[in-house]
C-alpha cells in the first residue's frame, strides 16, 4: 500500500449494508487502488433497549454486523478484493464512528441519505454532519447514480474563488486529474444583485466579468507548469451551486471547498458545496480549509 512521510494511506468508507451501498464500495475500492490506500469499512450500531445487558448484546450484534459487513463487501468486490478491506463494526452512533476513523484517513467516502429520505430535499443527517465537521476532504456518492461506472469523461469540475479553502480544493483536483488521466475544469461563478435602497449602483458587468476573469487567470497563473498544463480556467456568471451543478455535467467528479470569501462577486462555498453535493448526480469531494492533506 502507499505511504506518505512513512504513514499508510487510508481511505474510510461508510457502509450501511445496503444493496445501495455496494456501489458506494465500488467507487471507494477504485480510488484506494489509485491512490494506494488501505480501505476501511466502517458500519455502526446501538442497543438501547431496558433491561438489556449492553455487553452481552453489543458481543452478539456486534459478531453479526461483522459477518454482515464482510458480505457487503464480497459481493460489492468480489470475495478476493474483500480480503483486503479492513472491517470496522463500531457500537456508536453513525457519525460519530465515522468522525473518528476520519480523523487518520486521508478521505472520508459516504453516501448522500440514509434508507428513507425526502430525495433531493436534503442531505442524509449523518452525511451533513460528517461533511461539516470531518478533518479530512470528504466524498459524497450517490449511490442512484445509473449511468454505469465504465463510463468516464476524464473531465474533473473544481470550483475556484480565490480563499485559501477553494486553492486547497484545486490542489486536491490535480491530484486526482493526474491519477486518472483527467483535465481539470476550474469554475469561478460570479453574480452581482444589487441592493436597492443601499447599493442600488455599482460597475457594469462587463467590470465584474473582467475581475472574475483575472481572478480565475491568477489562480491557475499560480499553478506549476505541470499542474497548470491540465487546467481549464473560466468564469462564469450565475449562482455558485448552479453553475457547478451544471458544469459537472458530462464529468466524473466535483471538488468544492466547504467555504469560501463570501463576497458579492464569488459566493463561493459553505452552503454552496451543500447544496452541491444534493443535486449533482456525480461524486462530489468536499475538502475543509483545515484538511492537513488537501495541499499535498
């Protein structure tokens, strides 16, 4: 497996042991194999039930979680890849194993809801939580994705505005463009509204469109030459989570920052890569501006 400053690389997958979740570890074996990282299955329980003896049952379901997870993965991956998945049955609450096996893996891979949800209307509240609060970028697949996973368009979407957070997210494009094969997409949305009654005035567009353009040319002017041979920059007017959504199609992937500058002219990211992650129907890559790994 790979290593980095002598450390394994791991990659945690959260498993439900759903029919659904099998293509969430099909997604998360091809990039452990890319990247050469040790693959962690992570499924969770609790018993809270009066009267019931927490030690007995947690041994009890905890042996049948196991075995349960263990044939998730074998037919997922088939039995001689499930070999090599470390398997992680936890007794906590979803998140909160999740949260801590994150905590030394160098992405976190979950899917968008749980069993039941209002589709489309929100994140899953395990995987908003996770999204928010991991210390590590974090991958959000949709698992009614069915469109086929041998198609590939070696295209990658990266949204860009200028914060720290979103270069951070650029770094973490490249990387993944040059281990598949991908061009880079940098997308620097902008919007002005203006407020009438406060700033009813302001610069044409033509002005606005013009700085987000340098903008856009400065971030990947930045790059080094290898990286920049493989970036797409350009700027385009509309909101953020639009414009993105939109961009990503006929691409395999997204990559936001969690937050960005907040101003008027590039919203970029916060409830940006939220909303992102809801309605993009390829995998989305969330990566925090505290990520120790995003800059590589």
């Amino acid at each position: 497996m790979g290593s980095l400053g002598g450390q394994t690389r791991r990659i945690v997958v959260g498993v439900d042991c759903s029919p659904q979740s099998e293509q969430l570890l099909r997604w998360a074996c091809k990039q452990a194999d890319l990247t050469g990282s040790t693959l962690v299955a992570v499924t969770s329980w609790r018993v809270e039930l009066p009267g019931l003896d927490p030690a007995s049952a947690d041994l009890d379901v905890e042996a049948r979680t196991r075995r349960l997870l263990a044939e998730t993965i074998a037919r997922a991956l088939g039995p001689e890849r499930a070999d090599g998945v470390t398997l992680h049955p936890c007794a906590s609450r979803p998140a909160d194993a999740l949260l801590t096996q994150a905590r030394r893996a160098d992405l976190l891979i979950v899917g968008p809801r749980g069993p039941h949800p209002l589709k489309h209307l929100a994140l899953g509240s395990v995987t908003e939580h996770v999204v928010s609060q991991a210390t590590c970028p974090v991958a959000i697949v949709h698992t009614d994705d069915h469109r086929g996973a041998e198609i590939s368009h070696r295209r990658i979407v990266v949204g860009v505005d200028g914060s720290p957070c979103a270069r951070r997210a650029l770094h973490w494009a490249i990387r993944q463009a040059e281990l598949t094969g991908s061009t880079v997409d940098a997308v620097l949305a902008w919007e002005w509204e203006p407020l009438y009654g406060v700033y009813p005035y302001g610069p044409p567009d033509e002005t606005w469109a013009h700085n987000a353009e340098q903008l856009v040319r400065r971030e990947v002017a930045e790059l080094a030459p290898g990286a920049a041979s493989i970036v797409h920059g350009r700027a385009v007017r509309g909101h953020p989570a639009q414009v993105l959504i939109d961009a990503s199609d006929d691409s395999d992937l997204v990559v936001v920052g969690n937050r960005g500058v907040g101003n008027a002219v590039t919203r970029m990211l916060g409830s940006v890569s939220q909303k992102v992650a809801r309605h993009a129907n390829v995998p989305v890559v969330v990566v925090h501006d505290h990520d120790q790994e995003a800059e590589g």
